[in-house]
C-alpha cells in the first residue's frame, strides 16, 4: 500500500511542477500552443486545432530533464555504493 501511495504522491508532484512550468511559460511570454507550425485548421461546421511544434517543444524539454535527473540519480548511487 505504501509503493501505491509513492507513486500517487511522486504523480502529484510532477503534475504540480508541469502546471507551474506552464503558468511560468505564459507569464514569460512563450506561446505554447500558438507557434509556427502548430496546425489550426477552422470551417463553418467546427475546426480542428493540433500542437505540433508545441508537443515537439515540449517533448524535448522534459527529455532533456529525465535524462538528467538519470544521470544525477545514478551519480548519487555510484557514490554512495562504489
């Protein structure tokens, strides 16, 4: 039970932390979901709206950090144990 409740506190922190990364993107002016190349595309029965450049945007960025909290985390552990 207690594995259960990690991962649902460690699920909310992450969440907290993309929320508070988008807000600060907004208030420093990045246009998440209005960059070139995001496809919006609008007629007279409804319109359909897809953030590429956005979704690519973000995608690199959160590799960017996984990767290195891997390495930060592995570096702890090798230092620790090694």
């Amino acid at each position: 039970m207690e594995t259960i409740a990690r991962y649902i506190m460690f699920a909310g922190i992450a969440l907290f932390l993309i929320g508070g990364g988008i807000f600060l993107a907004s208030k420093f002016g990045i246009p998440l979901g209005r960059l070139p190349g995001d496809i919006r595309i609008e007629g007279e029965n409804g319109s359909f709206y897809f953030p590429l450049t956005s979704s690519i945007l973000v995608s690199v960025v959160l590799t960017v950090l996984a990767s290195l909290i891997v390495k930060f985390s592995k570096s702890q552990i090798e230092g620790r144990y090694g």
